[in-house]
C-alpha cells in the first residue's frame, strides 16, 4: 500500500495568514499545497488535503481531520513573516519536537528549498502550534520564505515549479522514493527493512528487540559505529516495507523505512 499524506494549506477563508502588500499567506499557501499534492500523487502518493478553496477551518479542525483519516504524515505549508518588512528572508520548517523521521523530512524539505535558492533557517521545535502538537502522525510545517520580503517574494513566484518539486522531493527523499539508482546498482539488489530504534546502550537496544520478538515481528540488531540499530524484516519492495511499517505503527512504534 502507497503512503498516505495529508496537506495543509494554511490560513483560510476569514484568516487570510500574513499580508504584504495586498498579498495574503492564504492564497500562496493554497497554491502551493495543490501543486505539491498533484506531484505526490504522481509519484504514487494517497494524497488528502484540509482544504482545496478559500474556506477556514481551525488548527484543531485540521489536526482532527488527518487523525480521523488515518494518514501517514501532516505536512502544513505557510509563508512566514517579521515585524519588520524586508528585514529577514529564508525557509524554516517547525516539528514538535527535535526527534523522529519528522525531523529528517523537514531537514529533507528545507535543504531542496536552499537549492531553489532561499536561505536555509533551519528546522525548529514547536510544540506549542495546534497542529503538530494535537496530530497522531509525523508532521511538519513548513515556512516557505517570508511574505513581506521582497527577496522570497521573488524568488516564490519566479520559481513556482521548482519550489513545489523542491516539497515533494524533501518528502519523497525521506520516504526514499526519490532519485535512482546508481548505475551499477541491479534494482534487483535493492532491499528495503523498517527501522524501529538506534541506540548507544546495548542494554536498551536488546529490551525492543526481545519486545518487537515476542509479538513475532521478526526484528533484528546490528551494530556500527557505536550504534546498536533495531530493524523489522527484509522486504524486496517499498509497498512490502510500508505494510509493515503500518503494523508497527498500530502496535505502537516509531518507524523509519530504510533501503539497503
């Protein structure tokens, strides 16, 4: 089964977001999710999404909607914004907090946005905004330049594509369903297995795995550098390692699909 991603195009309706200009967050966030959704979903990606028109609906609302839906990640898309006009530029992406494949999707999202050409803020632990604080799943919120600078203005509307493509392969990097394979690599060589835990203590690396065990998944432990890493299974294709995956989410686990 395919990843299922929920999209937030933040603000809405009565909220038009931050406003520049006449420019509203809302309509640039909206924009944005839409043409990120239509990637995903090329690329094999359930897509949902918290709104398709100018309609508001509260961060609560939205944290409900993707629990409810049972979706894999939330990611929201905004445009930032300073006090002060033309005073500060750049892409941040907020998490709950600093642990997690969210972390390493919004580190995956930020870095393709640098190479459109904003400059990377960094990711930065939110816990207090609604919508990562009150979602089931991994999620982030991405902060896509700031609306009253006219650099990231610029740069947004002169690189639309590019900006929606640089989303959904962050995205899609962490999923690790960008890019190809070397050419000298046979997909046929390609594995894929479902990380559950890495840890430096030995002690507590064999406690998951003696846990994953008794309720038959059939994990196992490596070592390297120092590292004691607990993965579930060997699986010859993503969709095979997805399912399991989504068992281990159900039984409670965090989760990282690697291939290898």
């Amino acid at each position: 089964m395919p990843y299922s991603i929920m999209l937030d195009a933040g603000h809405g309706g009565r909220n038009p977001g931050a406003v520049y200009n006449g420019r509203q967050e809302k309509d640039d966030a909206l924009a944005l999710t839409l043409a990120v959704g239509e990637i995903l979903q090329n690329r094999g990606i359930d897509v949902e999404y918290t709104r398709t028109t100018d309609v508001y609906e509260s961060p609560y609302q939205k944290a409900m909607e993707a629990n409810e839906a049972g979706v894999d990640f939330f990611i929201s898309i905004h445009r930032n914004s300073y006090p002060t006009d033309n005073t500060v530029s750049g892409v941040e992406s907020l998490v709950y907090d600093l642990s997690g494949i969210k972390v390493e999707m919004a580190e995956n999202i930020n870095e393709q946005l640098e190479a459109v050409g904003f400059v990377n803020l960094g990711v930065k632990a939110r816990p207090g905004l609604v919508v990562l604080r009150r979602t089931q799943m991994p999620a982030v919120l991405v902060e896509v330049g700031f609306i009253n600078s006219d650099t990231d203005n610029m740069i947004f509307d002169n690189n639309f594509d590019d900006i929606a493509l640089a989303i959904a392969e962050g995205i899609l990097d962490t999923l690790g369903m960008s890019g190809n394979l070397p050419k000298d690599t046979p997909a046929s060589s390609v594995s894929y297995t479902v990380q559950t835990g890495l840890f430096r203590n030995q002690v507590y690396a064999n406690r998951l795995l003696d846990e994953l065990q008794e309720q038959d998944f059939p994990a196992a432990v490596t070592q390297e550098n120092g590292l004691y890493r607990i993965t579930v299974g060997s699986f010859p294709t993503l969709d095979e390692a997805a399912e399991m995956e989504r068992r281990l989410k159900r039984a409670g686990y965090q989760t990282l699909v690697m291939s290898r």
